[in-house]
C-alpha cells in the first residue's frame, strides 16, 4: 500500500506562498498499522503535525485554519 501527504500554505490573499508533498516510507505506513486496526486519525495528522514544522516560522503568531 502506496501513502502520500502534501500540505499547501496560502497567505491571507489566497496566494500559494509554499507547498509540500511526499511519499511516506514503509516505516512511516507500517508503524500506525502495528498499533491499531484503522489508524485514520494518526495518518491525518501527521500532514498536519509536519505543515507545522516545516513552515514554522510563517506560523509564529499567526491564525492557522486547519
């Protein structure tokens, strides 16, 4: 089972400033299926959770909508 993620920053006018996207590795895919049968919400979130780090410093003291 292939997985991918990719995440699109967009400025207050509707402009893309940045843009990610990336095919998880086996570990990545295979960890959440050991811990439990449907793992949706971890592989939600972790498009998320990477958005964060990546773009960190446009995201200091801003409003995110998710």
């Amino acid at each position: 089972m292939k997985a991918s993620i990719g995440g699109v920053l967009v400025d207050e006018n509707g402009l893309v400033i940045e843009r990610f996207g990336l095919e998880l590795g086996d570990s990545l895919r295979e960890e959440p299926l050991a811990k439990c049968q449907h793992p949706i919400y971890e592989l939600e979130i972790f498009p998320f959770l990477v958005a964060l780090k990546t773009w960190r410093r446009y995201l200091k003291n801003a409003r995110v909508v998710v």
